[in-house]
C-alpha cells in the first residue's frame, strides 16, 4: 500500500480525495453504513461486514467467467470499524468489473467457524449476480458467483402506488416463466418479467388487482440439476435463494449489464399504473448453501455461526427441510432482512411480501419459538414497510403451526391454511364440518378475532403452487409424483381431493360435468368468503399438472401453463372472470360497512331453513348472509348457497326487508352465471353438489 498525494486533482463532481494507492488503484476508506458495491462519482464504495473475519480482501474480475482476478485489494486494518470493511476504489466503471470478497479467520467447524481464505465469496448485500442471465447454463466449476454493482437510475416518474386495502385485494398467484413459457402464451418473450407484463391486458379482464409472484431473488436453477426418465429436472419454482437483495436475470428478456432490475421495475410499474399491486413471495428461511455438504459461497464464509441456526457441534438445524436454517431473530440477520425488504420497497415500489414457512422467523437462536419474535416486531413497526402487505405462510417444515397464532401486531395477514384444508373437505361431501365450513367464509373469526384483527388477517385460498391445481383436485385422488424421482414419496399426501370416480383423464360425461361443477363450486365460495381470496394462476381455465402435487423440478409442460386451454374452457374462464368482478361489486363480501337498515347482522350463519344453523355430523348444506351499508347509502345484502350434499336439497331464505326480493346471479347446478338476476321466491332449489349467490334487491333493483 502507498499514500498518494490528497491534493491531486479529482475527475468532475468528485468530492472525496484517495488517502492510499492498493494494487494500483487510488482507495481511501468508504461509506460504512452502505452495504454492497454503490457506485459514486469517480468510483465505486465497497462495504461488508465479519464478527469473526481477521483480514478481508476484495477481488476484482474482468467477467464472471474468470478464473483469475485482474485485481485484489486487502483492506487496510484502518478501513475497518468495528466489525465493518469499506473502502472506496476510485477509477473504477461498475460496467468494467464482477467482484467478490476473501476472508481470513478462524477455522473450527465444531463451533461454527469456516472461514476460508481461500474461497471467493458472493457479498451477501449483491444487487446483482453475474454469470447467471442464461436460464439452465451450467454453472461454474468451483461453484462460486460474481456480484455487479447496478447503476441505480431508473426514473419512475410521477408514479403513484395503488395502496388497496388487503380486503380488497383478489391475489393471483403465478410463476414469471411458468406463465408465458408454452409456445401457447403467444407473447414476445416468453418465461420473462417483459412476457408478463404482455399479459397485462388479460389480467385487467380477469380482474385480479394483486399478483403474487413466485421467488424472484437470484436463485441456480442448476443447484440440483437431474435427468429422470429422460427429462431433464432443475429447481424450477426458486425457492432456493443464493442471494436476497438480487433479481434473477433469467426472468429477463434482455442482458443489460449493470442495469439489472430494470425489467421487473418497468414490470411493476406497469401492473400498479393499471391498479394491480405487486407482492413478492420471499425466501427468508433458508439459503441454497444447504446443509455440512452443501456448497460454500457467501454466508457460510462471511459468519456461519450468525447467519444460520447451529446445534452445539456446529451442525445445522433444518427446519426449512432444504439443509439449513437462517438465524433470522440475531440482530445481524434481523438487520440483512429488514435492509433487504426496504431496498425492494424503496427500489422496486413492491407493494406486499408474501413470507415463505414463515414460523421460522419467529424461533430463537436455539430453534425453540419466541413469545415475541423481534425480526416479526420490527417488520411490523418500520416506517418503510408501513403501507406494505405483510403475508405469513404460517408454519414451517419443523412442525410449527401458527394458522391463527402468528404474532402479528394488527399488521400480519396470514395464508389460512385451515381455510383451505377444511373447505377442501366439505365441498367434497365429507361429513361434520359443516360448522367450520361457514366458519371458513365467514372470515375464520374463531382464528381472527375481527374486533382485533380487523378484516383482513385471512388470505382465503383452495389451491397454490404448492399442492393441486383447482382441476387435479378433483381429477385426482392421490398425488402422482414419480416424474420427479423420489418414487413418488415427495409432496403432500392429505390433499383432501376427489377424482369424481376416475383418476385421471376420462371421456365420461357425467364425470366431466361433476368435475366443472365442483370447480364453479370452489370458486364462487372463495370469492364470496370474508377475507383476501388467492387463486392460482390457470385454474381459471383448468390448468393441470397431471396429478403432480410437488412440481418444483418440472419446467415443462406439467408447470407451464397451457393457454390453449382458455378456449377450450372458455365457460370456466368466463365463470372465474364473473365472480372475481362479483366480488368487486359487493363490499358487503369484504367487510367495514355500516350496518344495515333492516337490522340484518353483517354476518349471518344458516341452514336449510333460515336463521338455523344447528348443523350436525350429517349436514352439508350451509347459507351465510352478508348485510351492509354502502358508502352511499345504498344496502349490499348478499347470500351464499352451498349444497355439498350428492341429492338435491330445498332451502328456505331469509324473509327479505320489506319492498325487496331475491335475485339468484349464479347456481353451479343450473345457469352458473345470470348477470341480470333471476327472481327467486321464498325458497331455492340446489341440485346436488352445487352453489347459488343471491342477492336481496329493492323494487327499484339492485
């Protein structure tokens, strides 16, 4: 290291003067509160943290596919504070160079300690990753990745955020290459952020107004790469992040060096101008370095012993069921995650997170759960994050499940998994959960409390990535798993599905016909639930997976969704896209009107006959009855039907206020969809295995 000259003349704009000269480059020490590689006039500022590093280097490459740097500088013991290396390079151009760190310390795998000085490590704070733009290349031989600094000047514009409320919000949840991927989707740039955003005009049809996206972190698809049956398997669906603070370039239709995350910004900013929010499904539980034989390329390196969970012997905890846990309540990773979902808010404008085995967030150091789990606290209460959908997927693979006992502080929404389990059950015909069926949609208040949670702590769903399609649930009876490998042993075995009397594909009428008509049944329920509804990208069209129940290696026609199959099913489409509009129609549905004139409770439970919902083992026909006051004024009172039961069945209605009657606007076992209503007099008549929707109109109409 040499001291060069401070008064030496600076390039325009330059403010700060090199103290040192290291490996020919002018230094002087950084900005320590700005992690990652940050470009700056006339240079770029480098900042990482170690507790246990002695001596950290910085090497610097020409590509990503270099094996040998062009540059390495150690950083000066004076350009660290505390536990914090920085230092400016000046000369430097962010298009001009990938960059990774080496650190030296303490080698003790028995207390957690691997520092390597020999492994080129990925700066945990990347915003982008090099070398990884080609979906399904292989990856480097030493298993190592490069960062890129981003310039960071994208112009967003006079841009305004939606901010919906979450009880009204319709999610649908998609995969960025599963949606456009089929030569069918007939876009531009198929499997990308620019594919999607092609298919904005069908989203502003279907009516969504929120779209949840499936992990766009930096993940490798080629981590776990495989042939099975001739097929080649990679780790399609993401959630295996190599980095948090980076998108995958893969999901772009073009290679922009240092502009990484432009696509996915003008993706956002597309879907919020037309009133679609943004959630991001985010993978805070674990990391792709696996378990003791899992690869070593960023935290492993940087602090092992405070990134991940460890056993006493320096073994990792696994209740992500991936290999490793992420030590998510040390005040180093609680300070990494809330860093990392400011930058998402503040960079990117998401408007939401969904928190993959969420339960995981809230265990301490030791695994075991905390009362009070600080990261969860703190996501809570930060003012960044303030007007930001915060989902929790309520329970992890260690076996702790929180569906309605997340600690939530009024701001966390959780994926209601009892919704789903229990509605799965019922609209099958199962008996003895009749009860907990109008529970269900009636917003789970035994889960939620309303007068605490408000209406919005349930995010209603019957289908996800994980598990059926809305069409295998019942087309299918067990899970068919074997193309992925595992002889069928991988996924989920309660599914609480129906094959309708035939596995699988069939010619049969009668089964075709049952089989539509459970899936309209599905539909118009959760729409017509309290709470958020989610669907699942392509049920609207009966997308299939084949039986597949665990499709996180196929990408491939099971996981892409075919889209010829929207005209195919043109009335399943057109069914989805009526209630969805429904749903937007009728605030009585989500929630916080004023009471109605006629007395009418907001929520009402029933039976076959009204007001009575004595149910008992055997029934499985239900009524719930939604009343309110409109902001004008006007009174939104609608009635949900549902005939789980395989022989028709009357139900007698509510007597309606004075001057009003009842209109029927949907019946699964007759017209499906009546836009303008028909009238129904005092009692309904269900076929077997249906629904109706009802709404009470005045003589004036609705």
């Amino acid at each position: 290291m040499q001291h060069v000259n401070a008064g030496r003349p600076l390039p325009s704009g330059v403010h700060l003067a090199p103290l040192d000269r290291i490996a020919g480059f002018n230094v002087r020490p950084g900005f320590y509160g700005i992690y990652g590689a940050t470009a700056i006039p006339g240079g770029v500022n480098f900042t990482v943290q170690s507790h246990g590093a002695t001596a950290c280097e910085l090497v610097l490459f020409h590509s990503a596919g270099d094996a040998e740097p062009f540059a390495v500088l150690p950083f000066p013991e004076l350009y660290k504070i505390g536990h914090v290396y920085s230092m400016i390079v000046f000369g430097l151009l962010i298009g001009e160079f990938v960059y990774a760190y080496r650190l030296d310390g303490p080698h003790d795998p028995a207390k957690g300690l691997l520092f390597d000085r020999t492994k080129c490590l990925l700066d945990p704070y990347a915003r982008a990753i090099a070398g990884q733009r080609d979906w399904g290349a292989p990856q480097r031989a030493d298993g190592c990745y490069r960062a890129r600094a981003v310039c960071d000047d994208f112009d967003w514009g006079a841009f305004r955020q939606p901010l919906l409320r979450i009880r009204d919000l319709v999610i649908y949840e998609l995969h960025v290459r599963g949606f456009t991927k089929h030569p069918s989707a007939g876009v531009r740039h198929p499997g990308t952020f620019d594919g999607l955003m092609e298919k904005l005009p069908y989203l502003k049809e279907l009516g969504v107004n929120a779209v949840e996206l499936m992990p766009v972190f930096e993940f490798d698809e080629m981590r776990d790469c495989r042939e099975v049956d001739g097929k080649r398997l990679l780790d399609y669906w993401g959630y295996n992040p190599v980095c948090f603070f980076a998108p995958n370039t893969s999901y772009t239709a073009t290679d922009v060096h240092n502009h990484e995350g432009d696509e996915l910004k003008r993706l956002i900013r597309a879907l919020n101008s037309e009133g679609i929010e943004v959630i991001l499904d985010v993978v805070f539980n674990h990391t792709a370095e696996g378990d003791e034989n899992g690869p070593f390329f960023s935290f492993k390196g940087f602090d092992n012993n405070i990134y991940y969970m460890l056993t006493p012997d320096g073994r990792y905890y696994n209740f992500s069921g991936c290999g490793n846990t992420l030590n998510c309540n040390h005040p180093v990773v609680q300070q990494m995650i809330l860093d990392c979902l400011r930058y998402w808010v503040v960079n990117y404008r998401v408007d939401g997170f969904r928190f993959d085995l969420a339960s995981i967030l809230g265990r301490n150091e030791d695994g075991s759960p905390m009362n009070k789990p600080p990261l969860l606290q703190s996501l809570a209460f930060d003012p960044i994050l303030g007007n930001v959908k915060l989902i929790a997927e309520a329970w992890d693979a260690g076996g702790l499940y929180q569906v309605g006992s997340f600690p939530a502080w009024n701001r966390w929404s959780e994926w209601n998994g009892k919704y789903r389990d229990d509605l799965r059950a019922f609209l099958k015909g199962d008996g003895g959960l009749a009860e907990a069926a109008v529970s269900r949609i009636m917003g789970s208040p035994d889960l939620y409390d309303p007068a605490v949670r408000g209406a919005g702590a349930s995010v209603n769903f019957l289908t996800c990535h994980d598990g059926f399609t809305l069409y295998d649930l019942y087309a299918y009876s067990r899970k068919h798993n074997e193309g992925n490998g595992w002889g069928n042993t991988d996924g989920a075995d309660d599914n609480r599905s129906w094959n309708c009397g035939v596995e699988g594909g069939t010619d049969d009428p009668a089964v075709l016909a049952l089989r539509r008509r459970l899936m309209k049944n599905a539909c118009a329920v959760l729409l017509c639930s309290r709470g958020t509804p989610m669907l699942l990208a392509g049920d609207e069209f009966c997308n299939t997976q084949y039986g597949n129940n665990n499709a996180y290696c196929q990408d491939n026609g099971i996981s892409w969704l075919d889209w010829s199959q929207r005209e195919q099913n043109r009335d399943m489409y057109e069914f989805f896209r009526y209630m969805v509009h429904f749903r937007h129609r009728h605030p009585a549905l989500r929630g916080g009107l004023r009471p109605c004139a006629c007395g009418w409770p907001e929520m009402s439970a029933h039976g076959v006959r009204p007001w009575d919902a004595a149910y008992d083992w055997d029934s499985r026909t239900v009524g719930v009855l939604f009343a309110g006051a409109r902001e004008d004024g006007t009174e939104d009172i609608v009635y949900l039907a549902v005939n789980a039961f395989w022989e028709p069945v009357t139900v007698t209605l509510p007597a309606p206020p004075y001057g009003w009657g009842w209109r029927r606007y949907v019946d699964t076992g007759a017209a499906d969809c009546l836009p303008d209503g028909a009238p129904c007099g005092g009692t309904l008549a269900l076929a077997p295995r249906s629904c109706a929707v009802l709404c009470a109109v005045s003589a004036e109409g609705e």
